[in-house]
C-alpha cells in the first residue's frame, strides 16, 4: 500500500509513539527531543517497519 499519511499531534503522545516504533524502551521516551513546530518523517517499509528518515526538520 502507498500513500502519505499526515499524523498531527502533541509533543509527549508524539515522542511516545515515535520510541515505540523505533522500539525503545518507553520509560525513556523523554530522551527524543522535538521542537515546536518542527516535522519528523517516517518512511513505511514492505512488513510495516517504520524508519526515521527525519527529525525535526522545518521547511
């Protein structure tokens, strides 16, 4: 399946999600730093692995 898909969200449920899926351990998802109003891309691979391709980038 191809496409984009536009996840909005705030600072702490973001972190989480991305320390999840980038399988670290939870309780140090604090350690990811995001600043306001940046962007962070995930590319979807074929078995649904996601992959960071960017972290808080602006255009």
């Amino acid at each position: 399946m191809e496409g984009i898909l536009l996840l909005v969200g705030h600072n702490e449920i973001n972190r989480f999600y991305m320390a999840h899926k980038l399988g670290m351990t939870l309780k140090n998802y604090r350690k990811i730093v995001q600043q306001n109003s940046s962007l962070t891309f995930f590319q979807l691979g074929e078995n649904e692995e996601f992959t960071l391709e960017k972290l808080n980038t602006t255009i």
